[in-house]
C-alpha cells in the first residue's frame, strides 16, 4: 500500500483503517480524475510500454466521499484497544506476536464479542489453554470509533511516505 487518499476536505477519507491504495488503484485515480496529487514519491517511478509515472504518495479526492465512523470487530481493533501489550503479563506484543484470547474460553461457550476478547502473547495463551479462571488484568471493554482513533494516533502510524505525517494531525 502507497498512497494516502484524502477526502476532498483534506482529512483521511478514513483512519481506521488508514485510506492507503495500492500504487496500481492511484494511478487508476489520477487515469479516471477521481482524485489530484499531492505528494509523489521521488524515487519510485512505474512504466507500461506506452508511459511512465512518478507513483503518488498523496492524493485528494474530487467528490466528498461519506465518512464511517463504525468499526469493525476484529483482532487488529482488539489489539490497538489493548494498545499491544499482553494483558495478562503486560509485555509488548506485535502485530505478527499478539494472539487474541477469549477471556470466557470458546470451549466454555465464550463469544467473540469485544467484552470477551482480549490480547495475549503466545506464552500466555498457551498458559491458559481453557482454564477460565486466568483472566486478563483489564477487562475486555468495547471502545467507540473515536477511542481507537486516539489509541492509533497515540501509537503512532506507519508512514510510507514521509508527508503522511502532515496530514494525520
Ligand atoms: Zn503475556
């Protein structure tokens, strides 16, 4: 994913999660017009037999597109509301290290719902296996749109292009 695409009013068209495309669907919204550019990337250029382009970084929508303020449930919404730490043993986990643990474990008829579903390393997922006497430190809690939002800008996001930074103030 390479390009920021920005609503025509210069925010995000959405941060959770970040409107990012691909080079390829950029340079299908700079070929139909959809959208004008504002960044490109200096060193990174794309050829096809008959063109050549620098590939845009940032770009601007032409027509205002409605914002959505749901979020998903999902094991990357859990562990951004846990802000990727363990919550049995508090270590800091990764995208690729975080397990999701059912608090209630499915076994015992636990759902996947935001209040039973918690982040875990691996370690303590494995300690807890089915026992639904471990439980998190925390319990599992159902944020809102804009409680994700501040987690993700607390931990910052991952800038494929330098100048994104300006626009996720
Ligand atoms: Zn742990």
């Amino acid at each position: 994913m390479s390009c920021l695409i920005l609503n025509s009013d210069a925010a995000p068209v959405s941060l959770l999660p970040l409107s990012i495309v691909s080079w390829e669907e950029a340079i299908r919204y700079l070929v139909t017009d959809k959208g004008t550019v504002l960044e490109w990337y200096d060193d990174w250029v794309v050829r096809s037999a008959r063109w050549q382009t620098n590939v845009p970084a940032v770009m601007i929508l032409k027509e205002y597109q409605k914002k959505k303020t749901v979020i998903r449930f999902s094991k990357q919404n859990i562990f951004l509301r846990d802000e990727y730490k363990c919550q049995y043993c508090g270590i800091n986990v990764t995208h690729r290290t975080a397990t999701l643990d059912h608090v209630l474990p499915q076994s015992h008829g636990g759902k996947s719902v935001w209040d039973n579903c918690t982040t875990a390393c691996s370690n303590c997922n494995s300690k807890k296996g089915n026992n639904k006497r471990i439980v998190p430190q925390k319990a599992p809690w159902k944020p809102t749109y804009w409680h994700l939002v501040d987690k993700r800008k607390k931990l910052g996001w991952e800038l494929a292009h330098p100048s994104w930074a300006n626009y996720l103030e």
